[in-house]
DNA sequence: ACATGTAATGCAACAATGTTGCAAATATAA
DNA sequence: TTATATTTGCAACATTGTTGCATTACATGT
C-alpha cells in the first residue's frame, strides 16, 4: 500500500499535515470527496484558506484532479495512474446520496469538433441513481 | 423567427421583462451565455434575486439549460428541440476567450455503469482551444 | 541533533456567487 | 378595469473562492 508520504515524495512535494491529511483521507475511500466530506470530524483542523491552496497544490501537481458537478458542487479524488488517448475523465454523480465515482477506462467519447478546434481534455459527469439509492426508491 | 413571448407562451409562463431579456439574449447569440455575459451593457436593468430566480424558472420550465464548467463557473444556453437516447448535453469550452458552444447531435457517449446503476442524464464539457485561439496561440 | 533558507500555514479582510422572507409592483384573465 | 396570483426588488445572510503578509514548519546541510 502507497503512503501519503510517497505520493508527495514522488511529486517532490513536501510532506505537511494538511497535504498528507487529504491524501490519507482520499486513499481511504474509494469515492470523490468534497471539501466538507474530507474535512469531515474535524472541519477546524486547518485554516480553510490552507485547505484550499492545498488542494489546489495537489491538483497542479498531479496528485489529485477535481470534479465539477452539475449543482455547482466540487469534490475531489486520487489520480489513478491510468491514462487514455483523448484525456477523457468520467464520473457518475447520484443525485439521490450525492456520492461520486470515477469510471476510469469504463467509458468511450466522440465528438466531431468544429475545424481547427483542439480538446485538451473531456469531463464526463453521469447524473442518474446508485444502485443502492435506484432500489430505495423503486 | 420565434418570439420571447411565444417560447414563454408555450410554457405557460408570464411574459415578463426579465424573462424576455433573458430569452432575447440568449435567440441573438449562438453562444452559451454567463449571467454578466446576458446582463451585458445594462447590468443594473434586473435585481440579482430576479436574475436567479428567473434563470432557475427558465431551466425548470426547459426553456434553457445550464452548463457548469470545469473552472464553477456556470453559463446558460437555450434549449434544443433536439432530443437523444441517453440525454447527452455537450459543450465546448474554449480555455482562452472563454466561449462556451453547443455540440448538439455532434457527440458519442458510451459507458459501463456499475450493475443497477441508472442514467438520467450525461453532462461532457470538452475543454480546449476554438478554431480562433488554436490559431493565435500557435 | 541543530541551524538555516525556503516553503507552507494561519489570519484578516475581501470578492463573488447563491439563497431566503417579505412587501410592493406587475401580468393576465374575467 | 379590476381582482388575484405571480413576479420583482430589497435587505440580509450563507457559502465559496481569493489575496497579502507575518508566523511557523519542513527538509537539507552540517
């Protein structure tokens, strides 16, 4: 199992708190986190301003990417290793528990763009139901 | 042409001035519009509650949609008549100027949803350079 | 283990965006 | 033209994102 400590290693990031806080927080659960969720028992552990620029860190470095949903709402998760052609990046919201899932490698995009347009990166958000909320609510 | 008013009409909904502003806005361009893009010159012409509530109206009635980009920021096009299978909505947005364009029936999605899963609805945001910029940019 | 320079943090203050309740104004149908 | 339900503007507030700067913590040399 990777540690936090590498991940920052690797990226030649120092090892703080905050870095390795929200690191372990995402390498302990498999879905997307909002800035709340990862803060979770203890929102004043550090300054939310520290909070942000961290995230923002770790987005530039490459650790993590950020998710915009369709409600405005922002949630982060781990880059996995994985890459693809088009730099396609797919997630499911469900709209019901409000969780997100990476669909990495599990999902195929075309677009036929206008002439002389260039795509740097496609994000995917699939609004629908979990298959736990889907049966709850028939 | 069609009207403000006959696209209100069709909805049931009050011909109001901010409604028609919005709707007039959005029929003179082909482009995906911000709130300050649509307010324009006259940013004062509308309360800013009224500006809100007025485009959750619009949305709600399907009259337009809203699109969220990757940076939160959030602009708003009128609604095709168009309709697909999986209710795919895709834009375009150019990272340099900005512009924000439809990419109706021009786009392909597939995706492997874990089992039970259900879609409502599938949002692609292709970020890039448009024609104009790639060629500025080199 | 410790001193050092650099990088990260916390604080204060602020900007932008989104939301609510309520009284006044307005659109439509009779 | 009037009645009535809807929409609007205002005030106040909540949430989220951002900047500058002094303080603190990290990692590297020794």
């Amino acid at each position: 199992m990777i540690t936090a400590e590498q991940i920052l290693r690797k990226q030649d990031l120092r090892g703080t708190a905050c870095r390795k806080f929200i690191i372990n927080g995402l390498l302990n659960n498999d879905k997307a986190l909002s800035e709340n969720e990862l803060k979770g028992e203890s929102p004043e552990l550090f300054d939310r301003v520290t909070f942000y620029r961290t995230l923002i860190t770790l987005e530039e470095s490459g650790i993590i990417h950020k998710i915009v949903l369709n409600d405005n709402s922002v949630k982060y998760a781990l880059n996995s290793h994985h890459h693809n052609e088009n730099n396609l990046h797919s997630h499911f919201h469900c709209e019901e528990c409000d969780e997100v899932l990476c669909l990495e490698g599990k999902t195929r995009f075309e677009a036929e763009l206008p002439d002389k347009f260039v795509s740097h990166g496609v994000f995917v958000v699939i609004e629908g139901f979990c298959a736990d909320c889907a049966s709850h609510i028939k």
